[in-house]
C-alpha cells in the first residue's frame, strides 16, 4: 500500500457534484493498493495513520496524532499512486493491483478504520472525484508499506 498523507484544515471528495465525504481539522489519505497487499498491510498503514505524531501539541511541537487530536480521516482510493513515470512519457501502472483486487481491499481498509476510529470518511472506489482541501502547514508526507514489511 501506498499513501500520500495531508494534514488538513479541511477535505471533502465529491462525486457528481454532491459531497459524499468531509472533514474538519485531520488528515486526508489518498491510497493506493499493490497486487500483494493484504490485511496485514492494511493494519499496517492503518496503525501507522492513526498513531503518526504530526500534529502539534500545546507547546508547538508536532508530538500529538490524529488519536489524540480526535481529527478527522478522509480516505480516498487512488490508484495512480503506483503509477511508474521512469520510461516514456506515459505512465505505467502495472505494479498496481487489479480493480478487483484494490476493490476489495479499499473496502476492508474502510471496515477495518471504521472499528478502530470513529471519525471516518471516504471517497468513492472508481469514481471521478473532485478533492478539495487545506492543507494545514503544509505537511505532506509519503507512507509506503513495502519497505516495512
């Protein structure tokens, strides 16, 4: 799994003109899948977003996570995320997994954020979705499970 995480002010996905997820004071989570990932990985990267000490505390350090803040969690399936721009000028997205696959594990990685965290929201698998947000800081930061397990 892949990950570009913001911390935010405000996010919110709409589909069709009509808003199906939104947050206040969090982070927005664009996630991509890889043909290997399983719920292993997705307790991974669910463990490492809710515990990523990116928020800052009464002293202005950034020592408290979205847990502690009580913010909160857009997720947003994005496929690009393993697009590979080395070669040509189109990209390759072959190291991805395939639509089932990212389906099914988008939806276990809602279900399994749902258990754990009571402030989620999401995006639409497959849709063509418009994200809108505010980036708070700006922090952005780039999470990949690949290298960790």
């Amino acid at each position: 799994m892949r990950a570009v995480i913001q911390r935010v002010k405000q996010a919110k996905v709409d589909v069709d003109e009509t808003t199906v997820g939104q947050i206040q004071d969090g982070l927005l989570v664009l996630l991509g899948f890889k043909e290997t990932d399983d719920n292993k990985t997705a307790e991974y990267m669910l463990d490492k977003l809710l515990g990523l000490r990116i928020f800052e505390d009464d002293k202005g350090k950034m020592n408290d996570s979205l847990l502690d803040i009580g913010g909160g969690l857009l997720i947003v399936p994005n496929f690009t995320l393993y697009g590979d721009c080395r070669k040509g000028k189109r990209p390759s997205y072959s190291s991805g997994a395939g639509v089932e696959k990212a389906r099914d594990l988008f939806i276990n990685f809602i279900s399994m954020a749902k258990e754990k965290y009571e402030q989620v929201e999401k995006g639409v698998f497959q849709a063509d979705m418009k994200v809108s947000l505010i980036n708070d800081g700006p922090v952005t930061l780039l999470l990949d499970s690949e290298k960790n397990f």
